[in-house]
C-alpha cells in the first residue's frame, strides 16, 4: 500500500477513509504549525510519505514552501490541489502513485 501525506484542511477520518477504500495509508496534516521551526512539524509525516498532496487554499504559504522543500530534499512526490475535498485530493494522489 502507497501512504500518502495530506497537507492542510481538517477532514482527518474523511481523508483516511477515503484513501483505505481505494488501496491508500492516509497520513493528515492541517498544516497549522503554531509556533517554531516549520519544518520540524513536516519532516515525520513527508518522511513516512511516498507522496505529498497540498490543498493549497487550506495551508499558509509559509507551511506549504517548508513541505515543498522537505518534499524535494527527500525525494518525494508531490503535487497541489487547489479545492478543499478528499475525493479530489484522494485522485490526485492515485495519478502520482
């Protein structure tokens, strides 16, 4: 199974439930960092990732360049969906795997 790394929005169980039902390990995070090294609340869940999905109306511009770094320093796929739902986010991961 691919996992994959939702960065921003709020749809957790949704997300997770979606991504199982079509052969995916959802890892979810708001993008909300809420205080020191950006990055340092990112590297865990890209590490984990074997591809990256950013809703980009649901994240900060600063929370998205650090996942977008971290993403290339490690090798990872990534991709951006610009709506805020899991079926959209969910397909767009599938075409990257």
């Amino acid at each position: 199974m691919k996992t994959v790394a939702i960065i921003g929005g709020s749809q957790t169980n949704t997300f997770k439930k979606m991504g199982e039902k079509r052969g995916l390990i959802v890892e979810h995070h708001t993008g909300k960092t809420g205080g020191g090294s950006v990055e340092n609340h990112f590297k865990r869940i890209i590490h984990q990732a074997d591809v990256i999905i950013i809703l980009k109306g649901a994240i900060k511009h600063t929370s998205m360049w650090a996942v977008r770094e971290l993403a290339e320093k490690m090798g990872k796929k990534i991709d951006y969906h610009d709506g805020f739902g899991a079926t959209g986010a969910i397909e767009k991961a599938l075409q990257l795997s």
